[in-house]
C-alpha cells in the first residue's frame, strides 16, 4: 500500500519514513544503496520531475519474470519465503524505475557533457573597407593602414580598433572623398572601436557597425544591426546620428545603448547620459529621451515608440561581461545565450508562458547556466544533437 502512494507522489513524509525502514531489511546491500539514494530528500524533487517515464507496469512485469527465473532456485520455510518474496518484489520495482531514473539522469549528463564543449569565439571581428577588401582582426597580433581620408587605423589592443585623423593633413574637405568601413562581430565575440571623431562604440557579438572614416563630414551617420554602447563625442556643429532598423537617433554628446537584433520584436534605446531623439525614418513624432529613460521602437506597431524609466544598468550589463534577465521568456533567454556562445536553438511552445529573472557571468560554461535555468522546477528536459539545443 505504501508503495503504491509513493509511486504517485501522496505519501506523507513519515510514510516516505516507514517505507524506508521495511526496505532496509533487505539481504542484498546493493538493493539497499539503490533505494536508499531514490528515497533520498535531495533526489525526490528531481526523480518526480520524470517519474511520468517510470512505466509501473513494465516494472511489475520484469518482477514477475524475474520471479519466474528463480522459481524453484531456493528451498525456504513457507513464512520465510512469503516476506522475502514481498521484500524482493518491492526492491524490485524500484530498481526497475530506479534503472529508468538513471538511465535518464545518464544521458542528461552526456547531453550537459556535450554542451559544456560550446564555447564563445572570444576576441574577434572582420573590418571590411571601402574598396571591398576585408581583415579578419582575430588573426592579427597588429593593424597599421594609411587611409586617404587622412586617417591611420590601428589597433590599439587585443580587441579595440582606433581611426586616429593625421596631424598633417594637407588636402582640402572637398578634396576627401567620405568613405564607409563596416565593423562585424561574429557570434560570441565583441570588439571596441574609436572613430575618427573620438567617439567610442563597444559593439556586441552578431553585431554590424558600418561608420564614417574621417573627421572632416558635415554630419556624422553611422549605421547599426545589432547591439552597441556609444559614447558620443560631443560637437554642437555636427550632429551625431544613428541609424538602426527603421528608426534614426539623433544625438550631439551622450552615452547610450542601441539593441536592434534583426528579428527582434522591438529595438530598445537606453539613456546613461546626456540626450537623444529618436524618430521613424518613415515619418511621424520624435521623442527625446532623459536619462535613466528606455525607448522601444516596436517593429510590429507601425513604429510606435514607447517611453519608461529604467535601470540603465540592466541595458549595459553585456559591457561588463554579465547577463542579466528581468522576467525574461525561454526563447529571449536563448537568443541572448546563442549570440554568445554561438549555437542554434528551440524551444518548446510549452515553456515559453515561463518567464526567468536571474544573472550569470558571460564567462560561465553554458551548460551550468542551463542547469540552472531547468533546475527551478519545471520540468524542463535539456536535449543536443550536436548541432541545435533543444527545450522542452
């Protein structure tokens, strides 16, 4: 009876108590290991989580074969054998489950193995030129180019790039042609980059910056797909303007993030300092944004933007080598991991009404941040084809 209530999960904790004790009367010390660890407090939560995989009949059918096979093997008084034929078909059936129990915990642990090999790029990204021309900045100890815009390109440490303008500079504005070079980070890599003006852009992994290549425009544009931090040089003579899927940000000196992922709902722009205004490249109202404030350009409402006060904190955490979630959906939690770590991902319709709020640091090895997302108790099942991760 007590084994029946506790294969669905009603036995009270003294129950749980005095079925422990029987079982421990055992002969056989393996048998008693293996229910002893089943029936233990810190394993119950994780054994029910998958318990709906012990099939209870086919557990009782490898009991009655497995008497089967012993029928006749032991000559015992009649008393004596009816208590160890009982001991023996209730230690059995949960060896049976037992076996499913680690056979599942098994190969989630070869799964985890498995995804503890992904691992982000680190320090890299292509810059591309004006003329065609690409390098691959993860291959190279040094970068020196003589640009003839009056501008020599350099880099300036392991994953930092500077257009610093020459001081003899000779030719007139109208001489220089403007030119555009394009910055790309691929997954799981950032980089820092000094424009020819002194602003400073940390730009994010799958991330793409196509800016201006001298100091002498009559504006400063810039182009972004992605995410990037800028710190905007302050000039009252030539707007700083940024443009990122559908809408234009317009600044003169100023700190702030722009997350613009291509597929994203929506593109997010958050205030640290100074001001902005932002505006729908295909016309309507601009907003100026204080700080401490977030825009939301929504890609789906027409390009409406909405305007919050928020931790600026949380927009830029990526800067600082964290991820930080706030009542965060599955599928959003995954697309942030999958830009760092560069993997590809599904995830079941089922967890996606979940929602997560917590932080890691970016260096973390995926499979304990995981872990940690489907040990809160939802019975998340953590699956990898060597190719995409899937949840479900």
């Amino acid at each position: 009876m007590l084994l029946g209530r506790f294969f669905v999960s009603k036995t009270s904790p003294h129950e749980r108590e005095q079925l422990k004790l029987r079982l421990r009367e055992l002969e056989k010390e393996d048998k008693i290991r293996i229910v002893g660890k089943i029936l233990n407090a810190e394993e119950l939560e994780r054994r029910r989580a998958i318990r709906a995989e012990c099939d209870v009949e086919r557990a009782w059918e490898q009991v009655r074969h497995r008497m089967e096979e012993r029928k006749g093997q032991r000559r015992l008084k009649r008393y004596s054998l009816m208590l160890q034929s009982a001991a023996s078909l209730a230690a059995a059936v949960l060896i049976a489950c037992g076996v499913i129990y680690y056979t599942h915990v098994g190969r989630q642990k070869r799964v985890m193995a498995q995804i503890a090999q992904i691992r982000p790029e680190g320090q890299h990204a292509v810059l591309y030129f004006a003329d065609g021309a690409s390098i691959d900045l993860g291959l190279r100890d040094s970068l020196a180019v003589r640009t003839e815009t009056g501008v020599d390109v350099e880099m300036t440490g392991e994953n930092s790039l500077a257009y610093k303008p020459r001081k003899t500079q000779t030719q007139k504005q109208e001489e220089v042609p403007e030119e555009y070079n394009t910055l790309v980070t691929p997954r799981g890599s950032e980089y820092s980059l000094t424009l020819a003006d002194g602003t400073q852009v940390w730009l994010n992994a799958a991330s793409r910056l196509r800016f201006f290549t001298s100091d002498r425009g009559r504006e400063r544009r810039v182009w972004l797909e992605g995410e990037a931090y800028f710190e905007v040089a302050h000039d009252a003579r030539r707007p700083f303007i940024v443009e990122s899927g559908g809408q234009s940000i317009r600044v003169l000196g100023t700190r702030f993030n722009i997350n613009s992922y291509e597929g994203d709902r929506a593109i997010y722009t958050t205030l640290v300092e100074g001001s902005v205004a932002i505006a729908p490249l295909a016309g309507g109202g601009e907003v100026t944004l204080e700080p401490g404030q977030q825009a939301e350009y929504s890609r789906r409402n027409g390009g409406a933007i909405a305007v919050k006060a928020v931790d600026t904190s949380l927009a830029t955490a990526w800067m600082s080598g964290t991820f930080i979630f706030e009542h965060a959906s599955v599928t959003e939690i995954m697309e942030n991991l999958s830009r760092w770590y560069s993997f590809e991902f599904e995830v079941s319709p089922l967890l996606d009404g979940l929602r997560f709020s917590g932080q890691f640091p970016r260096c973390e090895n995926l499979d304990r941040i995981l872990s940690i997302i489907a040990s809160t108790g939802t019975g998340m099942q953590i699956d990898y084809d060597g190719t995409k991760i899937t949840l479900r």
